[in-house]
C-alpha cells in the first residue's frame, strides 16, 4: 500500500521472530498471574496499549504478550472488560485534530497547520471508514469536531 500523502510506497518493515505460543519466555521473570494482575493495574490507570506493553516489557521481560498467552494485548483488554471505547491510533489522531483547531481558531493566518489539518483529518475519515468495516466503531458514527472536541475533553 502507498502511503497516504507521498508517491512512494513502503518497503521496509520490521520483522518479530518466530516464536512458540504458549511456551515461557526466555528472559521472563514472574508468573502469568503476575502478569495479568498488571496488566489489569495498568489499565484501571488508564494506560493504553502500547504503554502496558512497554511497562511488561521492562518489569517482568516479556517481550511479546502473545508468546506467553497465545493471543494480543487488546483480547485480553477486551475478555477482562478494559478494552477502550476507540482504538488508540484513532483517538491520537482526534486529538491532534481537536488541538490543531484550537490552535487554527487563534491563528487564523496560519495556512501550514491548514494543511497538516486537512491531512490530519483525511486519516480520521479513511480510519473511521476501516474501523466501521471492521466493527471498532458503530456504523453510524460521523466525525463532527465540535463532538470529538467534547469527547476530548471528557
């Protein structure tokens, strides 16, 4: 796939080993209870994903959950009820819509952060299309920035 605002398309990528689900780690120090009452503490203080997986990376050495579990971090957020409402990726990029339009508001002459604001909201909408095909998000849901703004700030 190309990337959404260049002509070039993207080769490179990084490659995770292959590794045996369900085997104990090497490196890893603790117990799977262990590690599934952090994972709950971390999400109870409103942790996302990649945080929980970089805070279990550092305490306990595990570096791939889906080793030690044979599934992702997000089904086991989701089986335990501490799934988000909107994936991360997704509420970053309102965010930094939200923020740009304030930005926007005072500074109206600012026609760079117009653009990046454009291109900014092009990904929410290709996003919000994706998401509500893969069921992340209600089928009616609409991007109003005055909501996300609210949403934001709640």
């Amino acid at each position: 796939m190309a990337r959404m605002h260049t002509g070039r398309h993207g080769k490179s990528k990084s490659r995770k080993p292959d590794v045996e689900l369900g085997s104990v780690p090497e490196g890893f120090t603790g117990t799977k209870e262990s590690v599934d009452e952090s994972i709950v503490g971390y999400a109870k203080q409103g942790m996302h994903q990649a945080l929980i997986g970089e805070r279990l990376k550092k305490e306990h050495g595990l570096k791939y959950i889906k080793q030690l579990y044979g599934k992702r971090l997000g089904t086991i957020l989701k089986e335990k009820g501490y799934a988000p409402q909107y994936p991360q990726d997704f509420f970053d990029l309102l965010r930094r819509a939200t923020v740009l339009r304030r930005h926007l508001a005072k500074n109206s002459n600012d026609v760079h952060n117009r653009t990046r604001l454009t291109r900014i909201e092009s990904k929410i909408w290709r996003l919000t299309r994706y998401y509500k095909r893969s069921g992340a998000l209600p089928t009616d849901w609409k991007y109003e920035p005055e909501k996300v703004a609210l949403l934001i700030k709640g």
